[in-house]
C-alpha cells in the first residue's frame, strides 16, 4: 500500500505540469484517473521521443514517463454526457488537477465555485502560467516564455562573452512545467491537511511564474535588499568558487566555496606558488580575483585527464565532478548502485528504461506498479464498474463520439 | 514518375493509386477499388477517423480498432494520418496528390475548397487526377447543404414504399443507400479514368445519394408519378403479382411465389393451386388472371397459409424449389452463414487483424474463374503507414517526422 | 482565524546551507513548527554567506542567504559534538513528528541519531536525510551542491545554445530547490501515511536522482534509441519559431512560442507581416522549424523596435505566447505579481526590513502562511528549553556552563 | 461531343427483369453498345405489357414501361436460342464482342452451351458476369429465384421491421437487383482495363444474394465474432435519440430525423422554438435520451404534426439538423433538387412518344454520358446481322421465316 493510497485524484490535464503532478501522487500509491480527450488525448502523446523516432500515440517516451500508475479514460467533457460523468467522477474524488486558462474553465463550468457546490471535500489544483488573479491570468504562455517570464533564463547561461548577441537561455527539456507541477503537488497535499483537520476542500491557484521566481528567491532579495541584479557577464562575481574545466578529455566541474575545500584544493593541484599568492587566501579576496584562480586552474587542468582530477578532489572531499552527458549518468556505478533506473513493460511501447524514484521512502516505497495507461484503456473499468453505466451506454457514448 | 509505372501484371486497379479521404459515404468505394488491387491510401485525421466509432465492436469493446464497420470497410487499404486543416496538412497533402491517380471524398460541398484543396486546386497540381465526390445532394442546387445521414437519404428516396400499410414507413437496418451510391461511385470513377486513358484528362465526378437512391432503390416511384400521376404506396412484402408474398410458416417465415410463370409450365398459377391442395374456391378460370388474383388476394392468403404452416421455412424451400416456385426461406443471419449454399461458395473469409486476431467477414459478393491478385491487408491501425508513406514516398526524415507528430499535423 | 495546514506538527530540523533550509522552509510556512538545531561552533553556514558588498562584517543573523531560505523557523543552539548535547536534541526529537537532515555524510548515524536510534526515541517519527548522492551507494560520504549534481546528473550537457559545449546552468541553487521541494513533498506524503495508519517511515532523497528525474525526455530518448541530447538553446522540437529575441532597451529581451498555423497567423497578422503566412519558408510549421535561422533574424528586426514589454502587450493581444525575458529587478516590479502581491515584507530585528517572495501558490480558503523573520542564532532557546522542554533555569544555565547549549 | 469513355465496347445482354438490365443500362449511358438477346417465344418478364405507356394504351410489349424504364438505351435483337442456327448467330456476334451480361437462371445458358466456358471457346479473352441469385456453384444455385427471394434469404428481411409485428416485411422492392447491377457494371469495366493490360478475359461469378451480405457486414461480423444475433428494431437506433420517422401534418406525410450530437441537439430544440420539455433533465444527454425515448419521440410528434413533412425537413435542414421529409413520388418529381440536378430526363420513343426516364445518374464533369432510347423488339436484327455479322438481306428473311429471329 503506498503513502497516498487513500486518495482519490481526477487529472484533466494537458502535456506537462499537471501531468506530472499526477505522476507524483500517483507513483506514491493515489489512484489517478487521467481524463483525456477522446481521439488525440493528452498532447504528450504526440511529443517526443518515441522508440527508434517512429511517432505513435501509444509510444512517446515523454507520456510513458510522466503517467505511470494511473488509470486513463477517454472523455469529451464538452458535451453534455461527458460534463456530466466528469461530474459525477469528481464527486466521488479528492482532488481535481487542471492546467488549463481560468477562461476556458469558467467558460465549460468546471471553475471550483461550482466544483466545489458538487463536493466540498474537493480539493481542486489549477495550474497555470500567471495564476487564477492579475493582469495576464489569460496570458498564454509555455516552458519556453515562463522560464524567461521569470527571471530564470536571464540568468542563463551564467557567463557570457557578448551580452548583446548572447539571448539568455531557457532552462533544458521541460524543467519550468515540472517544477509547476511539483509544486502543485505540495500545495495539493497541504491543502489535504487542511481537508483532514476542516473537511472543506480548497482551490489551489498555482502559478509557473511565481514556482519559477520563487527558485531565484536568493537574486530577488538582492534586489529588494542589496539592490544588486545579477547579469550574464563574464567574471560575474558571486559565482566565485567554481570552475568548470577543459581536460585532455572532457570536462570537469569543481566549487571550493569554502576555505577548507579551497586549501584541499590546492594540494590537489600539487601546491602551485600562484595559488599561495594573498590574492586567494581569504573567501572574499578568493572572490574578487577568482577570474584569475580560475584561469590558472583551466591552464593546470588541460594536462589532466577528467578522472585524475576527479579522483584526487573527491580522495580529499573536494567537491568535484565529471561533465557527464545524460549516457555517461545513465550508466553511472551510482545510479546502478542505487538501482535509480527501472524498467517498465508497456503493452505497445514493450520494456523501457525509465528513470525511477526521485525518494526513497522505508515504508511505502515509491514504485511503477502500472505502465502509462493506453487512451481510453480504462473506460470500463471506471465508467461501468465504478460509476455503473453499462457497456450498451459506452457503445452509445462512442457512437456520439464521448468517449 | 507516376506510381502507375510501376505495378505490372497484377489486379486490374493496381496501377493505380487511391486516396481516399471519405466517412461511411465514401469507404465502400475506396474498398471497391481496393479489392481490385488499387494502391488505395486512406486519410485519417490524427487520432482516426470518426468512422472507428461505429459500433458493434469486437467483444463490445468500443476501442479505436475494433469496430466492425471500419474493420470490414478499410480492408486492403493503408492508412496515414493528416490535419488538413493546417497548412502543414495542406501542403503534405498536395504532394501526395502529385502522384495519385484517384481521389475519393465525401466532405460537404465546398469544405475541401475553403482549404484550398478543392478540385480545381488539385487539378491545377495534378491535371490528370479523378476526384470522385460522394455527397447527400450534390455539389450544387437548393439542398447541397443540406445534413445526409442514411437515415436520411433512405427517407427522402426509398422508404415511402417500405413496410405495411399500417405501419409508419420502415426504416432500413443497414446503411442501404450509402453503400448502393458507393458502387456507383466506383463505377463512375471507373469510367473517369477510361475517359483519362482516351484523353488524357482527370475530371472531377460528383455522385449523389439522393439521385441514386431515387433512380435505384427508389423503385421507380418518382418515374411512375411523372409519366402515370400513380403514387406507389406500401404494399409489405407483397409483390404487385400474385401470390407473391412473405407467409409464416412452423418456424418462421418463407417468401412464397406462385404462378408467375404463364400457362401449364412449372411455376404456373395451375400447377400452384395443385401444389397447396387444390381448393376448388381457386379453380375457375377467374384465377388465371394475376391482376385478379392481386385484387382478391384475402381470398387466397389463407388457403395458401393452411398450406406453408405444415411446413418448416427449410421444408418449403426444398418442397417449392423442387416444384419450380420461387420460394425462399426468411432466413436469419445466422441461417444464411450455416447454410449449405453459403459454406459451399465460402463467402466468409477469416481475416487475421493485429488487435481483434483471426475472425471471420463477409467476403466479396463474386468469384473469379481466375483470381487477380492483390496484396491482402486487414483495416490499417490509426497511423499504420505514416512511416511509410512519410518517409518512404515523400521523403520526410523521422527528426521532421516527429515535428509533423508533435505539432498535431500527422 | 483558521489554521494553517500544518498547524500541530513538529519538526526538528538538522538542515544546513540551502537544499536543507529550503524544504523545511516550505512546510514552516504552511504552519509546522520548525526548530532548527544549530550552534555557535557550527552555525549554518548560510548564515556568513555575506551579504555581497553591503558590509565586509555581516554578524551571523544579517545573511540575506539565511534570511530567503530560513524565514517563518525557530532555532535553538545545541552543541552536537557533545553526548550531553545529542541527548538534548534527543528531548526536543522525542516531541517532534519529523527529523530533518541535510549534512554531507553519515553525521547522524556517527551521533547514535541514525533512524534505527530514533525509532527507538520514536516509533512513529518521521526522518528525512537529504544528499547529493543519496544516504547508500558508492559516493554516500561525499559533499555535493547543487551545481556539482547537475554537472553530474547530465543538466550541464544538455544546457547552453543550440550545439554548443556542455554549460553551467545560470540559476544558482535550482537543483537544491526542485530536491528540496521533491523533499517536502515526499514528506507530506509520508505524514498523509501516518495520520492513516499511525506508522512513519524514513525518506532517502537524492539530488542527482532528483536532477536526473527532471530529464525525462533526454535520458529516455537515450534509453530508447541510444541518443545523446546536447544543448538546444531556446529551440524546440516542434515549435518554430521558438527562441528568445533581442528588443529596444538595454539588455531587454523577449521570448516567443508559436505552436500552431492559427497563432502563426495571428503573430504574423500582429507584427504587421501577413505575408509570412503566404511565403514558402514560413507558411507552415515544417517550414519554419526548418527555416528557423532566418526566421529569428526576421522577427528579431521587429522585437529590436519595441521594449520587451511593449512586445509582449502586442503579441499577448494577438493570442501569441510571448514572455520578456525579466531581469530580477523587473520581477520584483513586474504589475502582474505585485498584484497577486508575491512579495511580502517581513521586519527582521537586525536587518529591518526584508522584502522575500513568498510561496509560489494561493490557498483559497486558508490564511497566507506564517512568515516570521528568519531565527537569530538561539532566538528560540527560551521556547524550547523552557516551555516545550520544561527545563529549570538552573538546568539551563548548567548546560551553557557545560557548553552543551552553545 | 467527344467520345464517351465505353466507346467501342460491346457488351452482349442475356438478361431479364431488373439486376442484368440495370447493369447494361449503367454500361450503355457511357457509350458501351449494349445488345439484349430477347424472344416473342418468351418474353422478359418486364416486356410483359403488365403496365403499359402511355397510360390505358393497348397492351404491347413495346410499350411495356418498366422494360422501357431499365434497358432504355439498348439494342435489341430477337433470337430463339432453343434453335441451333439462333445460338450460332450468338456465337459469331460473340467473336465481335467484348463481353457478357447473364442473369438467367443458371441452367439456360449451360444448356444452350453459351455460358462462359462455352463462350471462351469462340473468344478466348471474353468477359463475362454471370449474376445468378445463388451465383453458379453450390447445391442451390439452380433455385429458381426472383428478385424478391433474395432479401429474406440474405437474412436482410428478417432484419427489416418492427419487432412488435410478427411478419416481417423487409423493403418495398428489390434492393439486391440494384446492388448487383451495379456491381457487374463495375466488374466489367475493371475485367476490360485488365484485358487491356494483360489480354485476358475473365468470369466473374456473381451472386446476387452476397451483394445484400456484403453491406451487412455489422450484422454478420455481431454474429460471427461476438455470436450475437441481432433482432429488428424498427425505425429505433440503439445509439442515437432522436432517430426515426414522425408522423407530419397530413395524409400519410412522415418526416425522418437523426440527431447525433448534443450540437444537433441544441440546434434541433432551438429550431423547434425551446419547448419547456426540451429543457428537461431527462432529454439532456444522449443515454437519458435513449432511456426516455418513448416520451421524447411522442413530444417530437407534437411537434411534426403541426407541420407538414416538407416544412419539418425544411426547418430542421435550414437549422443543420439532418432531417429528411419520406416523399412519395410525386414528392420526388417535384423535389427541387432532382430539378437542378436534371435527374429525370424526356425521351421520345417511336411508339410511347414523349416520357420521362431516370438520366444518367452520376455526373461526369468530362464525360457526361447520354441517356437514349429504348429500343423495340428485335429492332436491331438488321444492323446486327447484316451490319455486323455481313448477312444478307434474304440470308436473314430466312431466318425469320424459319422463326429463328422471332
């Protein structure tokens, strides 16, 4: 039985956030019912990557990830029938995730006023880009334009040469609509709580932009405090302390933010006269003239292979690190060690590799107990044996096109 | 090089290429041709096609592949899927219509034009290509806007004259109209294309259900009005000769035909009355005459009813056969599918699927004294030959391939 | 007044530098009872992080690093190299629902505080270790941040403009903030478990496995088809054009999505070149993801003519996904979050007034969050001593003479 | 006007009543020069002057309309083919031909050694459909059929009717006639672009009866894949409410409606003006449709029967819900768009003078096709056996006088 066993959760989301919000309750043991729209379903199913780069519904490897354990139904909650069984689903649930904009919402008559009317336990989660108030609540927006909407991507990348050619950089893959969804997750549950102690539900309006800002908390302080704003400028300060180096053979990653790992550092370098210089005794002065350290580091590193400077570092708990690409992680005695990855079979997609538990919890253990649902795989299941409509009905439902 | 280059030698269709982007209106022809050995590509919107959710489905599981409609009607076809309402869609689909010999569609009139992929848009790519428009009503006049179902066009053409008097008009159980226009539609698009072997020329042909049904199944209803002011009314399943009707029978019921042959012969109203018993009530020569005996039929029907209800519909179809009547048992499905007649013509075929297995369908209503060859496939799956027809015959790589997917164009 | 939802539940709270502070931050605020144990010998080491030029000599409450991740706990100073001081820490642990700990290593088993010990203190408690490698496995002893995990993960790889070498990522700490939220929520859950079935658990987080969950197209692309992803910049595998462009102001940029024909139109429509829809590169999606070079050139020449915001208005207007790149500073002005007030000031003894960003989610029908100043170092020793531990002023004033509070 | 695309083919027509003729009819309105092998010794069915044109004129099988009405268009020849010179004369025309229409019963042309394999002796790439009720194997084909046999043995009668009357009915005519005729139609024109190909002819063994099966392919696949035996359901759809014929203001005046969607739903209560029982939970979706569709359809009828069969199809068409009015014939000859469409077209005819006749019924935008006369009895003995086959003129009186062309 897992931690969340005892919830019960409608998902009617599209591609990522919501998904993955889902995802997270759902590998901890909550029963999820994924609504899709019939046809098509959720537009992660059209995204990438899909086995040997032959797109199929069924195959996207992007989808199979992000909706292990849950049950997946196929549904046009715009017409009448399909309002009304989404309804009645939702009464008899917990918790409601939904990431589409309020006005389309409002606009179908599922906004949490009316939700909540149906069953006051509800709990309904919405995410969206600017959130459920303000002036762009019905701004569009995607991974893309929230993570620069935020403030994170002008950070990115931390240096560069040409501040005017150089356009900051989104974060890669989807990392913005995950963290949405993440946090959607710890808003849901603590809303839970509440649940527990009230017995009334809550709305739960979640924005991208504010889960994005909220991870630059530190930078935004130092503007409101110290009236500092960080830009992409080469030798920026306050990244003091890491370097990431060319080697003979790729790349390394080291931060010395401390005097102790800095000390340690330099006897892995073998002591150099530069690195005794006053110039970087102290944190602050290492910090003003890192650029300088830096330089001489990247100079030392060129002779060494990534290992032997991984190697000497960690022997003396520097922190440090090979540049890995996702096949070097992926094949990591760590991730082996630690049995992070694991396989999944799907009845279309057949046995994958998936990444595994972000957590691992002693008692009720994280695990994929079943693949990524298959559009609609679960109508019977839910609409005839839980909420008794018969199989006749779901012949007349597909005939009219509801599920 | 046009695809017809290639294929040789086999089915007489198979030079040609077939795109057919049609809903029930449109996949009887496309399965025509097919079956005939076109190279016949079905177009569906991504997802599938609507047509997947006709039920009955397979195990009465309304899933995508399993409904019997689409299994049967996408027989031997390969299926892609494609948005033409984008530009993407558009585009991809021009290029695919460079090198098609026929197109067959079943939109309303006008849709393909407002996306620019109407005939004279497609003519102008491919002068040579047959389009072959399946409509309600046709391409123009008052009601080629008009919403057509079978339903429908069973109303308007045909079923004033469908069951008993007492009753409303009857409905037919299967999609009679839709599917009697789609042959005609092959057959026109048969002759469109003897038409582009003379000339050179593709034209666009537009078939309507209603002219169809109307002319066809309609009985003749409308000419006999024009040319006689006579309105054909229900009459069940009487005939306008006599007897000619359905009469029960001990298990049932049996369509009995007697005297429709003239004087003595077999099959003649004499040897008829001699048949069920002779009644002297129906032995004045009065009788001879079949107008007569359709005028005063009560008179007849129970004579003839004492006679069929000492039999089984099986017992009077082998006793009046043997006796030259035209008699016919009102079999069920069932029985024509266990009948010795259909086993011994075995005219169902098992067709093995990826989702539903080996099952058995109805096969093609002939046989040839030398089978052509075709490539026999069941119904594609949703998306079956994307790759194939993509990125085999239009070049598209997997990475574009992917970018049509994830963008909702394939 | 209604509860938080948290409210009744305690936590102690071992964590230290950033992802540690960060995830009992989160569920301080939603109203657990935070005390976090720390020392004059052993402060958290945020708390001399100085704040930037300000002052050559921060005092160890003024850290704005401390400040952000530490606001709405309590803290008590305990000597944990002592015996007599994990003993103590035992007292407040034996009242507590959840343990929390960050450090780099097995620090608590070597104190005799490993989850074993604690469950004999406590059978139902609740303990949760945070690493950078995880609590097993080969590098179970080393130190990690956040950077180092990302390099490790492969984020560093898949980071920077499209095609180029593997790159830092800019947003400091953003691991340590995804882990510690996977943290808090790993935590909810198992407190979810409990209150169900009176049973606690331990939770074993992994920043790399975090990071590495947070790649899921790029490690499953691999699994699949053997592929290495490298960096894609802005660029997208479908949408064009898809990128961030440079606009009139100073350093001002703009982000924007087209996702589909409609909203190519009413982009091309918007920025007055309905052209594009008709010509060849650009009609449609193929092409433009194909044409994309020319087409960010195109549209650049157009952002260059307006301030992001102005182009973000037009192209909103039209229906188009649009977002300026903000600079913090224009964050912490920007119209939209000051109305959804995402900024809250919070009054700090030492360092007056300190404006932070609050939690990125409303809660319709509970209150905003308990938003105390960050703790002064042994702010709390009264509270929890005292009141919670009820120990005698002579006890106390023994135990800072033993320098066990300290 | 150019060339009509069947130009130059022959086609030989052994046919009686509907299915053969049909077939011949579809062949001829494209140029193909049909030739109908007929008898005073026993006439076609349809020459018999049951209903004779124009109306009262004396019985004459020139004149007989529904012969008129499906081989208008043809050439006829008359010949005894009980004679041996009749079917050498068959046999020569043969040679010159291209291919066969047979749907006699299955005995007479085998006896006559005219079938198909008779026949390839003399042509050996002949074309030939034979289209017996039965088809031409299996123990029943010899069966003496009709038209109206076929549908109950397809199983299609049993499906067709209301399932509270204990007969069923099926049609009012012969759908399977039409079905097949088509079909062969069709089959001949692909046998002849494969002859082009290949030089070779073919038979085609077409069962009149298998064309009714081929289009109940749900009905069949229910019973042979889930083993269910469907029942007749009258005008009721198991999935769609409303659905069915309702009764219209007037005599005999019904109009069919189908509504699939809650779209045609809502257009369908709006175009019907709201009536409060439209707006009933019970009506709202399509299942409570269905569970109430009794009441539904009987407060539909309030509705139809203030309107006559046109108008309701008028207004619920103008609405974009299907609908269609059930007309009767002369509802058909005045229907609008049969008028625009030129469906039917005057012919004039040496004996029946001016009619009216179905026109060619598909439109060819290049190769409209032509609808000619019906031709009399033997009125082409002339250009057949002197034209085609070089007989001369006393060569064929012989003939005649020796009732061979009789």
């Amino acid at each position: 039985m897992g931690a969340l066993s005892s919830l019960k959760v409608v998902e009617w989301s599209e591609f990522i956030s919501g998904p993955y919000c889902g995802k997270l309750l759902a590998d901890l043991g909550a029963e999820v019912i994924k609504v899709e729209k019939p046809g098509c379903g959720d537009k992660t199913r059209s995204y990438g990557p899909f086995p040997q780069d032959m797109p199929h519904q069924e195959k996207s490897g992007l989808f199979l990830y992000l909706n292990t354990n849950k049950l997946g139904v196929s549904l046009n909650i715009r017409s009448v029938t399909g309002a009304e069984i989404f309804k009645e689903l939702l009464t008899e649930s917990d918790i409601l995730i939904e990431n589409h904009s309020p006005h389309e919402v409002e606009e179908l008559g599922f906004d949490y006023e009316t939700l909540k009317k149906l069953n006051p336990r509800l709990v309904m989660a919405s995410i969206t880009p600017f959130g459920q108030t303000g002036p762009y609540r019905d701004y569009k927006a995607c991974n893309l334009t929230s993570f620069h909407a935020s403030g994170l991507a002008y950070l990115n990348p931390p240096e560069v040469d040409d501040i005017e050619q150089e356009p900051p950089l989104r974060g890669p893959a989807h990392q913005g609509d995950l963290a949405a969804g993440l946090n959607a997750a710890i808003a849901t549950m603590s809303a839970i709580f509440s649940c527990h102690a009230t017995g009334l539900g809550q709305h739960v309006d979640l924005s991208e932009q504010e889960v994005l800002a909220s991870m630059i908390r530190r930078n935004l302080a130092g503007v409101t405090y110290e009236g500092i704003t960080m830009t992409r400028v080469k030798g920026s300060q306050s990244r003091g302390g890491s370097v990431m180096g060319h080697c003979k053979d790729g790349y390394f990653f080291m931060l010395c933010n401390t005097d102790k790992f800095w000390a340690n550092w330099v006897e892995v370098m073998g002591n150099p006269d530069w690195a005794a210089s006053e110039l970087f005794q102290t944190t602050i002065s290492r910090r003003e003239n890192w650029d300088a350290a830096k330089m001489m580091i990247e100079e030392w590193a060129r002779e060494q292979t990534v290992d032997e400077i991984v190697r000497a570092a960690q022997a003396k708990r520097v922190p440090c690190t090979p540049v890995n690409t996702v096949r070097e992680s992926a094949n990591s005695e760590l991730l082996a060690d630690r049995n992070y990855f694991i396989e999944v079979h799907h009845k279309e997609a057949g046995k994958l590799t998936y990444p595994g538990a972000p957590y691992k919890l002693s008692k009720t253990p994280w695990h994929v107990e079943r693949s990524a649902p298959l559009l609609g795989e679960h109508n019977e299941e839910v609409f005839c044996r839980r909420l008794g409509y018969t199989r006749q009905d779901l012949l007349i439902m597909r005939a009219e096109g509801v599920v | 090089m046009t695809v017809s280059k290639k294929r040789r030698n086999s089915a007489p269709l198979s030079p040609y290429r077939v795109i057919e982007v049609a809903d029930e209106k449109g996949v009887y022809c496309g399965k025509l041709l097919a079956e005939l050995g076109a190279d016949t590509i079905k177009v569906e919107k991504p997802g599938g096609d609507d047509t997947r959710n006709i039920p009955p489905f397979a195990g009465d599981d309304p899933h995508t592949e399993k409904g019997f409609f689409f299994l049967y009607y996408n027989q031997n076809k390969k299926g892609i899927t494609l948005n033409l309402e984008c530009a993407d869609g558009q585009d991809i689909f021009k290029r695919l219509m460079r090198n098609a010999d026929v197109m067959v569609e079943s939109f309303s009139p006008g849709y393909l034009d407002s996306l620019g992929i109407g005939y004279s848009a497609l003519n102008e790519i491919n002068p040579s290509l047959i389009m072959t428009s399946i409509t309600g009503f046709g391409q123009s006049g008052p009601y080629k806007a008009y919403k057509v179902t079978e339903l429908i066009s069973f109303a308007m053409g045909a079923m004033f004259q469908c069951g008993e008097p007492a009753q409303p008009p009857s409905v037919s159980p299967i999609m009679m109209s839709l599917h009697c226009t789609a042959i005609h539609a092959a057959f026109a698009t048969l002759i469109a294309l003897r038409h582009r072997a003379i000339t050179g020329e593709g034209q666009h042909v537009d078939v309507a259900i209603h002219d169809i049904t109307v002319t066809g199944i309609g009985e003749g209803m409308a000419s006999r009005w024009l040319n006689f002011e006579e309105l054909l009314t229900r009459h069940g399943s009487q005939h306008v000769t006599a007897p000619a009707a359905i009469y029960p029978c001990k298990d049932g019921h049996a369509y009995v035909v007697g005297g429709l042959t003239p004087g003595n012969a077999p099959g003649s109203w004499p040897a008829f009355v001699d048949w069920i018993g002779s009644p002297d009530a129906l032995k004045e020569p009065v009788w001879e005459d079949s107008n007569f005996r359709r005028q005063n039929i009560d008179v007849i029907n129970p004579y003839i009813i004492e006679h069929t209800m000492k039999y089984t519909k099986a017992e009077l179809y082998r006793e009046g056969q043997a006796k030259h009547f035209p008699v016919s048992p009102v079999q069920t499905p069932a029985d024509f599918v266990n009948s010795p007649q259909t086993k011994a013509r075995e005219f169902f075929t098992e067709v093995d699927h990826p989702v539903i297995g080996k099952q058995t369908y109805p096969g093609p209503p002939y046989k040839l004294a030398v089978p052509w060859e075709i490539v026999k496939r069941p119904a594609p799956l949703v998306g079956q030959h994307n790759v194939e027809v993509y990125c085999g015959e239009l070049g598209f790589s997997k990475e574009e391939l992917s970018v049509l997917r994830a963008s909702g164009i394939i | 007044m209604q509860k938080l939802p948290l409210e009744g539940i305690r936590i102690t709270d071992f964590c230290h530098v950033w992802a540690g502070p960060h995830v009992t931050q989160w569920l301080a605020v939603m109203g657990a009872e935070v005390i976090k144990i720390e020392s004059n010998l052993h402060p958290d080491l945020t708390r001399s992080f100085f704040a930037g030029d300000k002052t050559l000599t921060p005092g160890l409450n003024q850290s704005v690093d401390f400040a952000v991740l530490n606001y709405g706990k309590k803290c008590c100073t305990i000597n944990m190299t002592l015996p007599k001081g994990r003993e103590l820490a035992k007292e407040i642990m034996r009242v507590s629902d959840i343990v929390t700990e960050n450090f780099g290593g097995a620090v608590m088993d070597r104190w005799g505080l490993g989850y074993s010990d604690l469950q004999k203190l406590k059978p139902d408690i609740i303990m949760y270790s945070g690493s950078g490698f995880g609590r097993t496995g080969p590098y179970k002893e080393l130190p990690a941040y956040a950077p180092i995990v990302d390099a490790f993960a492969g984020l560093f790889s898949l980071n920077g403009c499209l095609g180029s070498e593997p790159c830092p990522f800019g947003v400091g700490g953003w691991t340590d903030l995804v882990a510690a939220q996977h943290g808090a929520f790993a935590i909810l859950a198992a407190l979810h478990h409990r209150s169900n079935t009176g049973e606690g658990q331990y939770i074993d987080l992994s920043m790399t496995e975090v990071a590495s969950s947070f790649l899921p197209d790029a490690i499953m692309d691999y699994t699949m088809n053997d592929r290495v992803q490298g960096a894609q910049g802005n660029r997208d595998n479908a949408m064009a054009p898809h990128g961030c462009y440079r606009c009139q102001g100073d350093d001002e940029w703009i982000a924007i999505a087209v996702s589909s024909d409609e909203e190519w139109k009413a982009f091309c429509d918007a920025i007055g070149n309905p052209e594009w829809t008709t010509d060849e590169r650009f009609r449609d999606g193929l092409n433009r993801w194909k044409n994309q070079e020319e087409l960010d050139r195109l549209i650049q020449e157009w952002t260059k003519t307006y301030s992001h915001h102005e182009a973000m208005e037009i192209l909103q207007r039209a229906g188009v996904m649009a977002g300026p790149s903000l600079k913090a500073e224009e964050v912490v002005q920007d119209s939209h979050l000051r109305e959804r007030e995402f900024f809250i000031d919070i009054e700090h003894p030492e360092m007056g007034t300190v404006r932070l960003a609050r939690l990125p989610w409303k809660l319709s029908d509970s209150p905003q969050g308990n938003y105390n100043h960050a703790p002064s170092l042994g702010e709390h020793n009264d509270y929890v001593f005292k009141e919670l531990l009820n120990m005698s002023d002579e006890k106390i004033a023994q135990l800072q003479e033993e320098q066990v509070i300290l | 006007m150019n060339r009509l695309p069947l130009e130059g083919i022959r086609v030989i027509s052994f046919t009686n009543g509907l299915a053969g003729p049909y077939a011949g009819r579809l062949l001829c309105d494209f140029g193909a020069e049909v030739i109908v092998v007929e008898t005073r010794k026993r006439l076609d069915t349809f020459r018999r002057p049951r209903l004779c044109y124009p109306k009262d004129s004396e019985p004459d099988f020139d004149k007989s309309w529904s012969w008129a009405e499906y081989n208008r268009g043809k050439k006829s020849i008359s010949v005894d083919l009980k004679r041996e010179e009749g079917r050498e004369l068959i046999k020569r025309l043969v040679k010159i031909s291209d291919a066969a229409i047979d749907n006699f019963g299955a005995r007479v042309l085998r006896g006559f050694g005219l079938d198909y394999w008779g026949l390839r002796e003399v042509k050996p790439d002949f074309i030939m459909v034979s289209m017996q009720g039965l088809g031409q194997s299996g123990p029943e084909h010899e069966y003496v059929l009709w038209g109206m046999n076929l549908m109950p043995l397809a199983g299609l009668t049993y499906e067709w009717g209301f399932p509270d009357v204990p007969t069923p009915t099926g049609s009012g005519g012969f759908p399977t006639d039409y079905l097949a005729g088509v079909t062969t139609a069709f089959m001949i024109v692909a046998a002849i672009e494969y002859r082009e190909r290949t030089g070779e002819g073919q038979f085609v063994d077409m069962a009149q009866v298998e064309n009714a099966a081929t289009i109940m392919e749900s009905i069949y696949m229910d019973y042979t894949i889930n083993g269910r035996l469907q029942e007749r359901r009258g005008n009721r759809s198991m999935y769609f409410a409303p659905y069915g014929v309702y009764r219209c203001k007037g005599d005999e005046r019904w109009c069919a409606i189908e509504v699939r969607n809650d779209n045609e739903w809502k257009r369908f209560c709006h175009a019907i003006g709201n009536p409060p029982w439209a707006e009933l939970p019970k009506f709202a979706t399509m299942l409570s449709r269905l569970q109430n569709v009794d009441e539904l359809d009987s407060h539909i009828e309030e509705w139809t029967a203030n309107h006559t069969h046109l108008e309701a199809m008028e207004i619920l068409q103008e609405a974009g819900v299907p609908a269609g009015a059930v007309l009767d014939g002369e509802n058909q000859a005045n229907c609008p768009q049969l008028t625009h469409r030129e469906t039917f077209v005057q012919i004039e005819h040496p004996k029946m003078g001016i009619a009216f006749y179905p026109g060619v019924a598909m439109h060819l935008a290049k190769s409209p096709g032509i609808a000619r006369r019906p031709a009399l009895l033997g009125e082409h003995n002339e250009y057949v056996l002197n034209e085609l086959l070089g007989l001369s003129k006393t060569e064929i009186n012989q003939l005649v006088e020796a009732e061979v062309l009789v």
